[in-house]
C-alpha cells in the first residue's frame, strides 16, 4: 500500500486519489514532494550530515537545528566535527539504526510534508523513545495539516488514530475508529487483547490485572 501511496510500484487496478487527485496523473517529482516515507530500515548517504537532512539545500541551519532538536539529535550532531558538516558514511554504518530512524524523522519535520508514510518506523528505538517520537508526531506543527499513514509494530501507538484500518490476505478486514473496532469485537480487539496479555507478562502481572487499570 505505502509502495503504491510514493508510485514507487504500478497500480495495476483502481485508482489511489490524494486530495481527490489520481496520483497516477501526476508527475513523480510534484508527488514525492508532497510525500514523506520514514521507512522500517532508513538509509543514509554518503556526504554530510546537512545534506541527509536537507539535500538541495533548501532550508536555513536554524530550520535544520530544530528539526534535530525536535528528534533529540542535537546533542550527537553537535559532537560532530563540523557538526552539520559532519562526514556521514555511505549507508549511516557509524550511526546506529534509531539513530538513522531519528534522523530520517528530523528529515520529514525538515519537510513538512502533506502526506507522512511510518512503515513501523521506530521499530528500531526503545518503548521510551517510540512514546516520545509517537507524541511528537501528534503535537509538532511540522504535522499540523498533514495525514500520517502508520504501520504499526506497537498496537499502543495507534489507539489514538483517527481510523484504524485491519488487513488480511491483501483484503480490508476491518475499518472504523479503534475504540469502536475494540467494542465491536473481531480482529482489531483481538490484537489489543493479546498486546495487553504480552504487556501483563512482561511485567510479571496478571492480563487480567492489567486491563483493569487500563
């Protein structure tokens, strides 16, 4: 779905509409530029830490400095000699992988763009920091305007979403606001259930306990 969102796959039947717009009528270069792909396993280049963030140089460093303020970069960059000038090796193999993830984040604020694609993106960070990048995501005004397409590896970060939708062998099992879909029964709630089971283990308490503190 998200390969089909960037055209990075051809949709062989059906339309994908953004804005009420078919995609498929658009230039690439005015589609990409109005998506941002923060992907499971980011990718950097080789070249500075600037042009990761911002490649045609687009931005001031100030924007640039935020937007790693906003991921909790700052710190790392700044050790950096040259600092935003800093030496990145070709695949970010000096960076670790939530550091990667992080600045792929800091990269889509940099952005701001209309449509944010999250396949599982901070699969690779600690509960702690999915948490805090979960309540960036909601509250930063980079995002104010914009529609976020979430694959999610922790049921928790998408129980606030506005429309929760349940795929099954490439078909659309179920679809509504989660809290309805939890009422209803069925796949979505079965999901939460098990989620609250492993948490309940986890930390060495019964599910049962766990759900009624809720």
């Amino acid at each position: 779905m998200l390969l089909a969102l960037a055209r990075l796959n051809q949709v062989c039947g059906g339309r994908v509409l953004l804005d009420g717009v078919d995609t498929a009528a658009l230039p690439l270069a005015t589609l990409r530029t109005a998506v941002a792909v923060i992907p499971q396993e980011p990718h950097l280049f080789s070249g500075t830490v600037r042009f990761n963030l911002d490649p045609f140089g687009a931005y001031s460093d100030a924007a640039v400095w935020a937007a790693l303020d906003a991921t909790q970069l700052r710190g790392l960059v700044a050790d950096l000699p040259g600092q935003l000038q800093g030496r990145v090796a070709e695949g970010g193999s000096t960076w670790s992988a939530g550091q990667r993830q992080l600045l792929s984040l800091a990269r889509a604020l940099l952005h701001r763009r209309q449509l944010v694609l999250l396949d599982e993106a901070t699969a690779s960070v600690d509960h702690a920091s999915d948490q805090r990048i979960q309540r960036m995501l909601r509250t930063d005004q980079a995002f104010a305007g914009a529609t976020l397409v979430v694959i999610a590896h922790r049921i928790d970060t998408v129980l606030d979403s506005d429309v929760v939708l349940v795929l099954e062998k490439g078909q659309l099992a179920e679809m509504g606001p989660p809290q309805a879909l939890i009422a209803k029964g069925g796949a979505f709630a079965a999901m939460v259930a098990a989620s609250k089971n492993a948490m309940g283990e986890k930390r060495g308490r019964p599910a049962k306990e766990l759900e009624v503190l809720g």
